[in-house]
C-alpha cells in the first residue's frame, strides 16, 4: 500500500475553483477562490488515525523535509476549539512564519483550521474521518486564496496548485508508511 501511495499521491489531490463554502465567518470574511480535496483510505482504526492527528507535532512528520517544518509554540500543546500553533516553514527560498488557529474541533471525528499568519489570503483546512470497512477514510478540504488580486489567481494556476500537490502528495505518502493505504480515490 505504501507503494502504491508513492506511485500515486500527487494524483490523490484535486484543486477546482471553491464553489460550496463552508458556513463560517472566517471564510466568508476573506473569501477562498480555490478547493483542495484529498481522500485517502488508511489502513488503520479510526482511533489510532484521530490519535495521531490530535498530536500537533506529528505535522512534522507529514511535510516534506525541504521545508523545514518547525513549531514554536511550547509543547505539549492541547487540541481543541481555540488552540493557537505558530510555527515556521521554508516555501522555496523564503522563510515564513505561520500562524493556525483550531476553530472547529469534532474530536475523533476531524477539526479545521484557519491561517492566520502566513502566505495565503485565506487557508481554511478541513480534516475529517470516518469508520470505513477497511480502516480510516480522511479526507482533507482546503478552502484557500493567494493574496494580490488577478497576480495572485494567476499564481495558482502556474505554481501555487503544482505546490499543493506535490506537499500534500508527500503526505499521502507519509500516512501511507505510517498506516498503510487502500486505492487512492478522491
């Protein structure tokens, strides 16, 4: 499964114009212009899956090394509605600080954050998991926007999406190491 993850994750990650939004004041207030949807069926009960998403530090482990994934919010740090992370990133030759807040969190069943510092205009990120006969499915929805009008629209389509895809492709593949993988499905 880990293979086929390999062989198949940037494929596993689809981004269309944002047309259905999610009812909520952060989204509205900056307005995404662009969906990310990923969907992968993990091998593993939704328990274990929930566990290792609820850890703030296993992000790490799930973003590329060459981006030099660092959080510099004191750990142990506590999930819930509310919880702040900032942590730092490199996105090609820069370095930026980033800040999440948690501003819905359902437990077992996923949470969605909110960019509040960072490169995006707005970046909501929906994480969702339910009991599948198989394991874990998780689906990951990205509500997000570049910032700078048309130039940023523009962006999307030559860089930003192809970056999109190769880091969540990466974590497709991660997870699949971590857990193990069923066919990719969107």
């Amino acid at each position: 499964s880990a293979m086929t993850a390999a062989l198949h994750g940037d494929r596993s990650v689809r981004i269309s114009r944002a047309r259905k939004l999610p009812e909520h004041a952060y989204v509205r207030e900056r307005r995404p212009t662009h969906v990310l949807e990923a969907t992968t069926l993990l091998l593993a009960p939704l328990e274990e899956v929930a566990a290792f998403f609820g850890r703030p530090e296993n992000l790490g482990t799930l973003t590329p090394p060459k981006m030099v994934f660092r959080i510099d919010t004191p750990q142990p740090i506590q999930m819930q509605q509310g919880t702040v992370i900032d942590y730092t990133i490199r996105l090609w030759p820069l370095t930026l600080r980033w800040r999440t807040v948690i501003e819905v969190w359902n437990g077992a069943s996923g949470f969605s954050d909110a960019q509040y510092r960072g490169p995006y205009r707005c970046w909501w990120h929906e994480h969702t998991f339910e009991r599948h006969r198989d394991g874990t499915l998780m689906r990951d929805r990205v509500f997000f926007a570049a910032p700078f009008g048309w130039i940023g629209r523009a962006a999307v389509g030559l860089f930003i999406a192809p970056q999109l895809r190769w880091i969540f492709g990466y974590r497709t593949r991660a997870i699949a190491w971590r857990f193990g993988v069923g066919a990719p499905t969107i």
